[in-house]
C-alpha cells in the first residue's frame, strides 16, 4: 500500500508541474496558435498530436539518462540549442511573410486554409518543434530526477510518459478545438494575418532566447 500511495504522490506531482508548464507560452503553443489561425482546425490537431508523440522522446532521455548527457556536455547542448534556434527563427519568419487573402469572400470559407498543410507535414513541424527544444529535454530531466524515486519501477515510469504525452496532446487539441469555434473561427480569419505575424514574433524572440540566454 505503501508503494501505490507513494506513486500516487509522484503522478500528482508530475501532473501538476507539467500543467503549469504546458500552459505556459512557448514554441509549442506558438505554432499551434498559428496553424490553427493560417491551416484550421485539422492541421492544429495534427501539429497537437507531434508535439505530444515528441514528450515520448524526452521521457525516454529522462529514463535512459540522454538527457544528462547532455545536459552536462555544453557543446552538445549549445549544438541543440541553435539548431532549434534555426527552426524556430525560419517558421518565425515565415509567418512574417503572412498576407491578407486576396479575396476578401474567402472570409467565409472555413475551410479555407485546412488544405494548405498536409496532415503529415503538420505533425512532422508539431514533432519536431518540442523534440528539438533543450529545455523541454531539461525540464523532464529534472521533473523525473527530483519527482520520481530511483525505486519506481520501470512500468510505473512508462505510465508517467503516457500520461504526459496524453495530456499534452489532449491541452493542445483542446486550444486547436477552441480557436476554431465558429465566431473565432470567423475573426481569426479575417484578421489572421496578423496573429500569422506575431507568432512569427513571439518564435524569432524564443529563438534569439535559445541563442542568448538570460539565465545567469
């Protein structure tokens, strides 16, 4: 019993830690705004299903110990660092490329966009967006090195990373579903260009972050 309440405790932990931190503005939540905003509601879900697949990726640093690796070789880390500075500032900038629809009746279609992006390419950028980010792969690093006792075993562990990947698809999923409700829907697309544009801004300003850190 001993055992089961202490795992419970650790899965509460872990939920309420990711909560705040999947919540929290970043290249994830950027894209998937955008997507949503330029491609609908598809391809927000599918970008929503890569970046969840892409948690599975720094559970399995955090388990394997990738991640200290890493962690604790600085050319490794910094080679991470700008090459998901690279990715991030070209889709950044891409989206500053963004323009008002030429036909302004569009406005009307909702499908508009959705055909814009196939499936796998959305998924592919959802992956590959949170699968290159360091501090992703430190954050779940540290949220298994100081949460999660060295004498959980291995299945309890595997069920921590499905949650996690679970949960995250399922909150961008839910943002993806909310940004294309009809009245939304409908301002996002008349005015979308614009927010193409300042998730542009905000992924070139998380990119110069990952160039140049703040942190002392």
């Amino acid at each position: 019993m001993s055992d089961l309440s202490s795992c419970w405790v650790e899965f509460l932990t872990i939920a309420s830690v990711h909560l705040l931190a999947v919540a929290s503005p970043g290249p994830d939540f950027a894209v998937v705004v955008r997507h949503s905003v330029r491609f609908g509601r598809r391809a927000a879900i599918f970008t929503s299903l890569g970046i969840g697949i892409a948690i599975l990726l720094h559970v399995a640093y955090s388990m394997l110990g990738i991640g200290l690796v890493i962690q604790t070789t600085p050319w490794l880390f910094n080679l991470l660092s700008y090459v998901a500075a690279l990715y991030l500032g070209y889709i950044g900038l891409m989206a500053l490329k963004s323009r008002p629809a030429a036909d302004t009746s569009l406005v009307k279609d909702k499908q508009q966009h959705q055909g814009d992006l196939s499936d796998k390419r959305a998924f592919v950028v959802g992956f590959v967006t949170n699968g290159l980010n360091p501090k992703a792969t430190l954050f779940f690093l540290s949220l298994f090195a100081v949460a999660i006792s060295a004498h959980t075993p291995t299945s309890i562990k595997l069920v921590y990373g499905a949650y996690l990947a679970l949960a995250t698809a399922l909150w961008f999923i839910g943002l993806s579903c909310l940004l294309s409700a009809t009245r939304v829907r409908s301002f996002l697309i008349q005015q979308g260009y614009w927010f193409d544009r300042l998730m542009g801004l905000v992924l070139i300003a998380l990119a110069l972050r990952l160039v140049f850190p703040t942190d002392s």
